[in-house]
C-alpha cells in the first residue's frame, strides 16, 4: 500500500463517519495526506483528519477520530489504527501491505513517483536566458541543472511545462559583439567595452573562412553581416553547449522578435487600456508603484528609444497569451531587483502576482580544486565555461552536485571532490547503490534464480526491510513537494538516504542464498525490494538528468 493509497483510504473512512451521522459531508477536502510519525514506534502513518474536520462538523476531534479508526480498520492491509493526543490517528500496516509496495514499484516502472499533482497547469519555466555574446560559463551552469530538473520534476508532478530559453539578442551588447568580431577578422584590437577571449578570435576565423567575401563589404553591411553570422555561430554552440549537459529547450524566444513583430507595441496598448501607463517628462511609464514597486518604470524613453522593461512587459503578455497560466523566471543573484518589476507587470495586466508569476533566484558558484580556486579560462578570458566544467567532472557529477543545494544559498565545488570515487561523494553514492542493485539482479539471473511474476509480500518483516520500503513509500510525495516548493534538492536529498537504508539493508538482509542454500520465498520477496530500490533510483536520477549506470 503506497501513502496515497491509505490517504484515499483515510478520506473515505472520514468521509464514511460523517455520513453516518447524518453531519455535512461537503466540508471534507477533495484530498488529504497522510506523514510519517516522528517516532516509529507510534506507528507506519499517521493522519491529522480528525483534528482538521471536528470543528467543521460540530465533533470533538477524539470522538471523530474514534469513528475514522473504526471504519479504517475495516481496510484491508491496515494492521491497526491507535488515537494519540487530541485526535491523531496513528496507523499501522499489515505485513503484507507493508511489503506489496516493492511489486507496486517494480510493475508501475518509471512511472512510479509521478503524480497528478500540478495536472493541468500550464506552466512556462524560463531559465538560463543568457545574451548570445559568449559561451555558456559557470555562473548559468546552476540554473541549467537546476532548471531542467525542475522542468522535469514539474512534469512528473502532471504539469504541462514548457522549458523557454529568453534570448537577450537586442541591444547594444549585440552591437558590441558584432564589433568586436570584426575587429578580430581584421586583426584590430577589441573596441572599448568590446569582447575580448579566444572565442571572438575563433569566430573571426570561422566566418572569414566560410565567408572570405565578406572582408570586402562596405563598412556597414560589413558591420550587419559580422553581426548576424557572429550570433548564429554563437547561439549554436550555446546551444550545443547545454544539450551535451542534457538540457533542451522546447523553445528559444528572440527579444528581437519582440520589436520586429510589434510585441512591445500590442503590450503597451494592452496596459494602457487598463489605465497603468502614463506620460510625464516627454517619456512612457507604467506605474509600477500601484503594486509594490519600488518605483514607476520607462518604457518609452523621451528620444523615442524603447527600453529592456518593455521587453520584459511584452515578453511577459506574450507568455501569457501563448496560454501559460504560471511564468516561472529563473534568474540569476543579480537579477534580485527584477522581482519587484516582474510582479509589477503581471499585476499591471490584469493577472495575480501570487499566482501567474513566479521569481526564483540563485546564488552564485565558484569552483576550486583541491580546496584552490580554479583558473580563469583560456578561451573565455574571465570565465569558466560549461564545456569546461564538463571536461573536467563530467555531466553527472556537474549536474547531481549543483542540484543537490539550495539555490538560496552560495555554493562552492571542488572538482576532486565530486569526482572522487568514495562514499563520501553523493554522486558517487547513489549511483553506486544503483548499481549494486543492477549487480544483485545479474547475480540472481546467473544463478538462475528468477524472480517471477509474483511474491510473498508477507515475507518482508525484518526491521531493515520494513525501513527500506518506508523510504521508497516516500518517493512520490518527495517529488510532490519537490515541485511544489520548486526545489530539486529534495529529490537528491532523498536519494541519499534513499541509498543509506539500501546499505542497511543489505548488510543485514542477505537478498541471495549462499553456496548450495536454497532459493525461498524471502529470498525472492527481497530480490523484488532490491528490484524496487533500482527502480526509485533510476527515477531519481532521471529527474536531476543523471545516470543510473548498471556497473561501476
């Protein structure tokens, strides 16, 4: 029985007591859940319904929780149901009922672990939005791990997500950059607040080689030429760059698009028409400070030239007209300033702040080695780049290790450290537990012990087995609350103490029989929970898009 069963469980024994005593059903919640007691011994779960519906319904919560008691020992796969303090209901599992979830893990696969949760919300998750003047570098490394983790948690929560990289491709840096490109191609120095780095000189290269014709243009069209092919060879290898990271993107909107197809223009009329934009001082605000910013912003300056805030407005119009009820912006620790703004735009168009739009930001990372921090890189000047980053850790341990923090918070890596090889390293840890799993499986074949369709789930008793199936009764509701927090930590997290009662109970629990013992049912009841742990990790993993190799 997995926690959302005996929830569905608790409700309807609720919903029955009430009905019996003629009281007013309608106050009982569409759902309900149910926890883990802080101290075992008071039982599997423990529910609070009582206390939460005996006012509601006119009962003393002790009474109500009698009556709940009552009907829900009348489940099957309930052991007992005992009352604590004011109304608790602690509840305890039959051996079997307890032990049925390692089948239930095994048959629902990788499906196990998703959730109805978030089922229809249209959500919009934009993150990384880097401008196209430069590699991909470690300060949007986090947000593209920790991201598109989200994005797939999000989804396993039932929500229809759609993951948007912004591109900043309007405005004077791209002129800067396209500047400085062609000053490469001629062997100039960088322009001032140009951009200097290996990689301006090897796009220079690559486009005077593929296009030696356009070192004769006029000056001008040079100029556009220079800029457009400098973009296109730029946005490529970001995007290159982030899918060998395992990040896609199901969109990348142009900013440019935004003023070419009248975007900013069509979301100007629409805030005007709810009466926030105004005009004072020959410029063109939208008053902000009616919902809490700090200030009104410009959206049109007095020289006519629009600003990036009107970007924004119509980017955020656009999102919401494309049909996504919730734009979640993920943004970098400089960027702390935009909340206010952000939220300020959605109130100014009709929306709810609290609702249609979310902030997260994310703190910084720096990188050391061997406690040391690491060198500046040689192609990017001042930065380290992802490609870099994934030379030296790999993808899985680039990406496990800047998922598993908060984003509240700074975080500092060492590469010895998370490509150390020990138990020490969490990486490492999980996906060693997944793989002695796999190993123990492959042993079994060998052995030609099969595991068969069916097994006794009463056989799971041992207090390590029933610590193990506990753990992986909390998959779901880890990933439940991992989305509705919108932090990815929690499944690694998880998986770490996930992994923690595996070795426990593998040390204690022998899964396969030795020499010429024979196979019994607990042997196979146990090679189904070692089955089941494999699975909850590969699901995991596969959520922070990380492996899950068979052999290490």
């Amino acid at each position: 029985m997995t926690p959302a069963e005996l929830a569905v469980a608790v409700l309807a024994a609720a919903r029955a007591a009430i009905t019996e005593r003629d009281l007013d059903a309608s106050v009982l919640p569409a759902t309900t859940s149910v926890e883990r007691p802080r101290n075992p011994e008071h039982g599997d779960y423990a529910s609070n319904i009582a206390l939460q519906l005996g006012k509601k319904v006119g009962l003393n919560p002790r009474e109500l929780a009698a009556a709940v008691a009552k009907n829900l020992q009348e489940t099957p796969g309930i052991d007992a149901v005992e009352i604590a303090g004011p109304g608790f209901l602690n509840i305890r599992l039959s051996a079997a009922a307890a032990g049925g979830l390692a089948g239930l893990v095994v048959k629902a696969g990788p499906a196990y672990g998703h959730s109805e949760t978030l089922a229809k919300e249209k959500i919009n998750l934009e993150f990384v939005s880097a401008n196209p003047t430069g590699p991909v570098h470690l300060g949007h490394t986090r947000w593209a791990a920790v991201g598109d983790a989200l994005g797939r948690i999000l989804a396993a929560a039932g929500a229809d997500v759609t993951r948007e990289h912004y591109i900043n491709d309007a405005g004077v840096q791209m002129n800067r950059f396209g500047e400085s490109v062609m000053a490469a191609a001629h062997g100039q120095p960088t322009p001032p607040e140009g951009y200097p780095g290996e990689y301006v000189q090897d796009i220079a290269k690559a486009i005077k080689a593929a296009h030696p014709d356009i070192l004769h243009l006029p000056e001008e069209q040079q100029q556009a030429a220079f800029l457009q092919k400098a973009y296109e060879t730029m946005l490529k290898e970001m995007q290159d760059s982030l899918e060998r990271f395992g990040v896609h993107f199901d969109v990348w909107f142009s900013e440019k698009t935004l003023h070419e197809g009248g975007a900013v223009e069509h979301a100007l009329d629409e805030l005007r028409k709810l009466g926030h934009v105004f005009e004072s001082e020959g410029a063109v605000w939208l008053r902000t400070t009616d919902f809490g910013d700090d200030k009104d912003r410009v959206l049109i300056r007095s020289n006519g030239e629009k600003t990036y805030f009107a970007a924004d407005a119509a980017y955020y119009i656009n999102k919401r007209e494309r049909g996504f009820e919730r734009c979640i912006y993920m943004l970098g620790a400089d960027h702390h300033g935009y909340i206010g703004r952000l939220k300020a735009i959605a109130a100014c168009a009709g929306d709810d702040p609290q609702r249609n739009i979310e902030v997260l930001i994310g703190q910084l990372v720096s990188l050391l080695r061997g406690g040391e921090p690491v060198r500046l890189s040689k192609r990017a000047g001042t930065l380290i780049t992802l490609d870099e980053l994934i030379d030296a850790v790999g993808v899985d341990a680039a990406r496990y290790s800047l998922a598993r923090s908060s984003t509240d918070s700074p975080l500092t890596l060492d590469i010895e450290v998370i490509t150390r090889q020990k138990n020490d390293n969490p990486v490492f840890y999980v996906q060693y537990v997944g793989a002695r799993t796999a190993s123990v499986a492959r042993n079994a074949a060998d052995l030609g012990h099969e595991r068969g369709d069916a097994y006794d789930a009463a056989q799971l008793v041992h207090e390590k087995e029933l610590d193990l199936l506990k753990a992986l009764g909390d998959f779901p509701g880890v990933v439940a609350t991992a989305a509705e927090l919108r932090e990815p930590h929690r499944v690694a997290r998880y998986l770490e103490d996930l992994a923690a009662a595996y070795h426990r109970f593998y040390d204690n629990c022998r899964v396969l029989p030795m020499g010429d013992e024979p196979f019994t049912e607990t042997n196979r009841a146990r090679l189904w929970l070692n089955d089941a742990t494999r699975q909850v990790i590969v699901n995991g993993l596969d959520l922070l898009g990380v492996s899950a190799p068979e052999r290490m």
